[in-house]
C-alpha cells in the first residue's frame, strides 16, 4: 500500500526565507555581496547564474553549513544564530548538496535508518517515514538494494529521500540533476513536484534551465556575487520576454512581406527563410491582436501554412540581465 509523506509542520503563508544584506567573504574574495533574498512559502525557487556566481555560497549559508560575514537569515520570521545550535530551527532545513555523502556498502533501507536515527525518529515512526520517503522518490522496490548498485539517478533520488526524512519544510538542492541523463531528471522533477504539492518550500540551483522553467513559481538571478533578479517566473516573463511569431507561406514570401509592413508599429522581420517560404517576427501586441494579424493575411490570399507564437525562454531572459554587474 502506498503511503503519502506528511506537509511539515512548518509550512505557513508568507516568507519562508528572507535574507538582508547577507554577505560572506573568503580572504580578499567576496563571493556574495549584500543580497537582499525574498522566497514565499511553497514556492519552488530556482537559483541561477555562471559558475563562480556564488549559488553554491548562497545555500550554504541557508543551509548553516557557513557562517555569514554580514547580514542575516530568517526563516519563517525566525532569525538564524550562527553562534548556537538552534536544533528546531535546523529540523526545518533539507539540504542536498552537490557532493552529498553516500555510504554505498550499505542498502538503501540501512541508509535511510541511520540518518532517520540522526534526526532522532523512534521506532514506528523512523519506519513509517522511511517507507514514505521511498515511495516519493519510488524507489521502494530498491530498498534491500546495496546503494553502490543504484543508477546515478536513484542515487540522487536516494539522497533527496535523505534530505526529506525529517519532513522539513524548507528544502535546500544544488544542482540535483547534474549529470543525469533526461529520464532521471525527468523522475527528479516528478519528485519535486510532489514535494511542492506537499507546501514543502524548495530553493534549486541548476544550469539546466529548462528544467527550471516547468519546476519553478519564482527564480532569482546571481551575477557577481549579486542577486540581480529575484522575481515570480511569471512576472519575469510579462517583464522581459519578447513574443515571436513564425509565419510560413507556400507563396511568394515577398507578398508575405509586404503585408506584414502594414503591421509595422507591432511587427519586426528578425529572420526571412526564402527556401521555406518562412520569416520569424517579434511581435509586440496582445493575442487578440496576433489574430487580427492572422487574419489579414488570411483575407490578403496569403497561402499560410504555419502561424504560431513562440515566447522567449528562461534562458533567453537569463543572456538578457544575467551578465550585468550592478553599479
């Protein structure tokens, strides 16, 4: 019988993380400078930016694994104290990160046990979450399995079924699909998603931005050390994403030319393809507009055979703001 993972405690409406003036040196080497970070309760928060951007230092720093050079952290209005253990407030954290410890003589169960143990679970308890944790990341039939056995996509979903033992209500992730093939990321974002479903506020760093885009409600952009975006994904793309339409003709595609002149103040040629009769066009108005345009063309005899609006990916939006150091 399937058992369902619990929504943590901890979940509630409002922030789930804030952060002000965070910054943390290393040397001379300032790898995050005064970032002013705002993540909703139940968001799925994608952190992106170059290597080097300081992501990694960012959820190390929420995560408690370092200490910051100035600034502060809150969790559910509750301020983080780098100087004293805070026990109830680290149960709140999951963290996964990069190179995240596998101990792969042992199976997966005995693995699950011991970190269960760690966070203190008693007896039923500890069993009922373990089972629960392995049908998230649906590796149930797995658990008498020793772990050096597992794919590198299992074990990643074993890690995170390790990070999520303790029902927190904040999940930490960097780069958790790093080097999966596109099933395993593909599972990895069914697992998040059934996270999210659970109020189980997530932050994850990735460059796989595609994956970023169908997981997340909201992203924030590091540059330099800088968080330059921090944003709903929706709003980014109301903000900065240009619409495209590609428009085909069996006809002559001069004809097709000259009639989208007569949409000029909306219309821009960014692309003509003579040999397929197609032209690519950055289209400024709204959808009942993009019909219009359709049916002029149509009304005009242009022999269409494809009309289709694409917008501008989250990566596009990432070349557009992502290089910018602020002043």
């Amino acid at each position: 019988m399937t058992q369902t993972l619990t929504s943590p405690a901890g979940t509630s409406t409002g922030l789930a993380i804030r952060t002000q003036h965070l910054t943390k040196r290393f040397d001379r080497h300032t790898a995050l400078r005064e970032v002013d970070l705002e993540i909703q309760s139940g968001a799925v928060f994608g952190l992106i930016g170059p290597n080097g951007a300081g992501k990694t230092t960012l959820i190390r720093l929420l995560a408690m694994a370092e200490s910051p050079t100035l600034g502060e952290v809150f969790f559910h209005g509750e301020k983080l104290d780098y100087t004293r253990p805070q026990f109830d407030l680290k149960r709140q954290i999951g963290y996964l990160p990069d190179d995240f410890p596998l101990y792969e003589d042992l199976n997966v169960w005995d693995y699950l046990d011991y970190f269960a143990r760690l966070y203190g679970l008693q007896d039923k308890q500890r069993s009922r979450s373990i089972h629960q944790v392995l049908d998230l990341v649906n590796l149930g039939h797995k658990r008498k399995s020793v772990i050096t056995s597992l794919s590198r996509g299992m074990k990643q979903r074993l890690g995170l079924a390790r990070s999520v033992i303790h029902t927190p209500s904040i999940l930490l992730l960097d780069e958790p699909v790093s080097g999966l093939d596109p099933v395993a990321r593909q599972e990895f974002r069914q697992v998040i998603r059934n996270l999210h479903g659970l109020g189980i506020t997530v932050l994850i760093s990735s460059h796989v931005l595609s994956d970023l885009a169908e997981l997340c409600t909201a992203i924030g952009i590091l540059e330099f050390g800088y968080l330059v975006e921090n944003a709903p994904l929706e709003t980014l793309y109301q903000r900065l994403s240009q619409q495209h339409i590609v428009i085909g003709t069996r006809g002559d595609l001069k004809d097709l030319q000259t009639e989208l002149r007569q949409f000029d103040a909306a219309v821009l040629v960014l692309e003509a393809k003579p040999q397929t009769g197609q032209v690519k066009i950055r289209f400024s108005g709204d959808p009942d507009e993009a019909a219009d345009l359709l049916r002029s063309l149509v009304e005009a005899k242009i022999p269409l055979y494809e009309f289709h609006c694409e917008q501008e990916s989250l990566e596009d939006i990432f070349f557009k703001i992502g290089h910018l150091q602020p002043t």
